[in-house]
C-alpha cells in the first residue's frame, strides 16, 4: 500500500480512537462526529484489506492486525516529526514537535518551576507542539534511546545509560504519610520499629528502596502512579513514603513523625540524548533550564546522592 495524505490522516484518527479507548471517546478529542470516526475507520480498513478494531455494543478491541498497525503508527508518527524538527533545525525556524516525558506530581514541586520553564519556551516557540507524557522512571531512558521523547524529566536513576545526558536538577524530599483517622496520625515521636506494623504501599520502581528504610520484607501494595498510592494512604489501611510537596496538599493525609528522621532526598534529573542539542527544539528548552538556575546542585541544601549509596549508608 502506497501511503498518501489522505492515509496519514486516517493513521492519526485511527491512532486518537485507539488512546481514547473508541469512538465515543476520540469524538471529544477531534471534535469529530461518531458517524464520521466510524466512516473514516472504515475507510481506513478498506485502503489496508483487513480489520483493524472490533466495535459495537460490547466496546471497541483492535485486532491482532490492528495492534501491529498501532504500533507502526507509532514509529511513523515519530520519523515524521524528527524530520519535521530536523528541517526546522536546519532552517533556524523554532517550529515542530517537542516530546517531554515527566513522572507524576510535577505540579505541586515549588522547589523547581516546570510550568514556567515550559512558558518562557512556548513564548520563544510559539509554533513549537508541545507533547508532554506521563512515564515511569523505568521507561524514560529506554524511550529516549527509542526516539519517541525529546528531554524526560525524573528521578530513581541508580545507573546510568550510554547515550544520555544526566542534568542534576534537584532534590526531592520524600517522608512517610498516612490518613488523619490512621493510628500514626498525631503521634510525634513513632519508633520506627513500630512502623513494621502497620500495611505499606509503596509505588514499583521505589518500593525496594522505600521498604529497607522501615524494615517492611514485603509490601501490602505495590502502584504505578503515585495518585494510585495517595488513594490507597488515604483509605486509612495503608502508610506509605510521598514527595512531602505532593503529600502535604492533600489534607486528608498527615506526615509520620518518627523518633529517628527516615525521610530521604531522591535527586531528580532532565535526560536527553548526548546529540540532542542537535536539535534546534532541544537546544532552546535546555537553553530555558540553564537561565532558570536549577542546574547548581549546591543551591539546595541536601546533596545530590544515589539511591543506592542511601540505602548502604543506612544500613551502617
């Protein structure tokens, strides 16, 4: 199949009703009707010879072939806009598609100003998409080298990848939360051997480290996102470690004050390939980092440590 504009159109409708999980839901995404999705679709299946999806009164499903169409999707959709910032690279144009990839809770951290940054970008960008994806600390480095983000924003990172740039950025203050009706709450000295027993949640790329801290051999829970395992904290079963930025917004949780301090600073960086700066884009967004002044880690007042070395050292 030769691949035309009107096929790429189609790729990305087909592309958006998949993310919105059906018609229904990428009506509200496009502005489209569900009669012209659904023909569209159609369309689309016609060009290729196969069905792509199942849908109908049981809810939508991709077939075998749809998923792998997906998938291609992908890859297409990220050459074009590499070439759409390559061009604009060399024309000295800030204009194309700018990928970010952050972990959860980025709103709350006043220690470094994320939306300001993307502001003072979009005000020299002004004809720059920007794309912005929440992922896991365990995915960023894998989708930097893949292509698909431009700059990832995180932290967690106890080994470094060949390839990637690590941008010390700050130092995010973790400590244990629970409900206001938990047991702990109000307590202003816990022993942390009392802290074993009592169920804890911790999110899976930290929940290793997280347990060593307070002696857990196994955790109650184990989440992906870090709302997921406010939720749970809140639930009043569950204690569980929080950003202290993100914990302390939520007013029905309370900070676990221990008799010995077992909060931790996990250091937070901006990755991005080593050509990165290649591209036009990529340049201007680290050029906004630079002149916001967060790069020095010496500015805060913890320093910048490993996981891994916290977690030795407590254990002396």
């Amino acid at each position: 199949m030769r691949v035309h504009d009107f096929d790429l159109k189609l790729l990305r409708t087909f592309r958006a009703i998949v993310e919105a999980d059906g018609i229904v839901g990428a009506q509200l995404t496009l502005n489209v009707s569900q009669s012209t999705l659904s023909t569209q679709l159609a369309d689309l299946e016609k060009r290729l010879g196969f069905r792509v999806c199942y849908r109908g009164r049981s809810g939508f499903a991709l077939t075998t072939a749809g998923q792998q169409i997906y998938n291609a999707c992908e890859d297409l959709f990220s050459a074009a806009d590499r070439f759409q910032n390559a061009a604009a690279s060399i024309s000295g144009e800030l204009k194309g598609v700018l990928r970010l990839g952050i972990v959860d809770a980025m709103i709350t951290n006043r220690t470094w100003d994320l939306s300001a940054i993307i502001g003072e970008f979009n005000d020299r960008a002004k004809k720059t998409v920007i794309e912005i994806f929440r992922d896991s600390p365990g995915d960023m480095e894998r989708l930097l080298i893949e292509g698909s983000r431009d700059v990832t924003i995180g932290g967690a990172f106890t080994r470094k990848t060949a390839g990637i740039a690590y941008i010390p950025l700050f130092n995010e203050q973790h400590a244990i939360f629970c409900s206001n009706d938990h047991p702990l709450a109000g307590h202003e000295a816990v022993e942390i051997a009392e802290l074993k027993h009592y169920v804890f949640v911790a999110r899976r790329y930290l929940h290793r480290y997280d347990l060593e801290r307070v002696g857990h051999i196994s955790p109650g829970a184990i989440v992906e996102e870090m709302e997921s395992q406010a939720l749970l904290i809140q639930s009043g079963r569950f204690i569980g470690y929080l950003p202290v930025h993100y914990g302390e917004t939520l007013r029905s949780l309370t900070r676990v004050r221990t008799t010995e301090s077992i909060d931790y600073y996990s250091p937070f960086y901006l990755l991005h390939k080593n050509n990165a700066e290649e591209n036009l884009l990529v340049r201007n967004f680290l050029n906004r980092v630079r002149e916001a002044k967060m790069l020095k880690s010496e500015q805060y007042s913890q320093p910048i440590q490993p996981l891994e070395s916290a977690i030795k050292k407590k254990r002396r």
